[in-house]
C-alpha cells in the first residue's frame, strides 16, 4: 500500500470538495446532526447545494504558506485529507494546528491515517495542536495511539472550550520532523 500526502494543488481541491461531505457525514453521527431542509450538512439552510458549501472551503487556497490544505492518497486513489492552520488562524499559542482530518471508510485501520498524521507533521516542526469533539471517542483513541507512536508519549491531553469551536478534546505535542 503507497500511501502518499501531497499539499493540494489548485487544479485538484475539486478531491478536497468531493471528500468534504462524507466528512461532515461522517460527524454528523457524532454531532447528532441532522441536514438542513435542503440536504446539506451545515448548521444553516444557508447552503442550497454542496457547491455553496464549498465556497467556504476557497480560503485554504488562497492563504498560501498560512493555510496547508493537504490530499491523502492511497495508491493513487484519494483516501483523505488534512488540513494545517497557522497564525492567524489558531486558537492558542501553537505553531500548527490540524484543523481538520479525514480518512474513508474503505481506509480506516490499515495504518493509513496514522502514517497521513505523521508525514503532515513531519513538515512542519514546532509545536502542534489538534483536537476533536469530546463525545467523538474512537477518534480520541486514534490521536492517543497515533500520538504515542509518533511523539513517543510526550503529548498533553486537556478538555477545554474553544474559541468557534466548543467543547473539545486537545491534544498539543511537539515535532521535530525527524520520525
């Protein structure tokens, strides 16, 4: 299995865009979210279509060297996606936060995500933070897991309320770009 994690090109966010919404699909379990009255995953019946949706999503392309919208793929075939935020856009005092990540179904526990996690890290050492809801259990298993290999343990785990995002689960550790 060649797994491989590229920063995305503009000619192929269009991957991004069709993963998105099995991503929001995928949370809305977990959130106990329902669609807006016209499909949608988002909190706002706002968005009419997916297309609408990703307008939003324009931001990651056009921030460059702040924001890092990154493909996971699989064999070629895409598998994921990771999104890396940095000042401005964090809500601590952090070099890097991974803002967003996603791995499908047809992916999950092969090792996939865990190598994905590691090779974004790897681009970028410093101090890091990521988080997730904190009723999504099995993802905080995976990052416990995930951060246990890659920063040999040393990783701090709080429950915090944070700034747009709520309640959390956050996990901060430091790469050094060398595993």
């Amino acid at each position: 299995m060649n797994i491989t994690v590229e920063l995305c090109a503009l000619d192929d966010k269009f991957i991004i865009y069709n993963l998105y919404p099995l991503y929001l699909y995928d949370l809305a379990e977990i959130r106990k979210m329902l669609p807006n009255k016209l499909g949608v995953f988002e909190d706002s019946d706002d968005y009419r279509t997916l297309q609408d949706q990703q307008t939003l999503f324009d931001i990651w392309w056009q921030k460059e060297n702040i924001l890092f919208p990154f493909l996971i793929r699989v064999d070629g075939l895409p598998a994921g996606f990771g999104l890396v935020a940095t000042p401005p856009y964090l809500v601590d005092d952090s070099e890097y936060m991974l803002n967003e990540f996603f791995i499908t179904r047809p992916f999950r526990n092969k090792g996939v995500g865990e190598k994905a996690a590691a090779a974004i890290f790897n681009r970028f050492p410093g101090k890091w933070m990521l988080f997730t809801t904190e009723d999504n259990a099995r993802t905080q298993m995976f990052w416990r897991k995930t951060l246990e290999r890659y920063a040999l343990s040393r990783y701090k785990e709080t429950d915090e309320d944070l700034p747009h995002f709520g309640d959390a689960k956050v996990f901060r550790f430091e790469s050094d770009g060398l595993l």
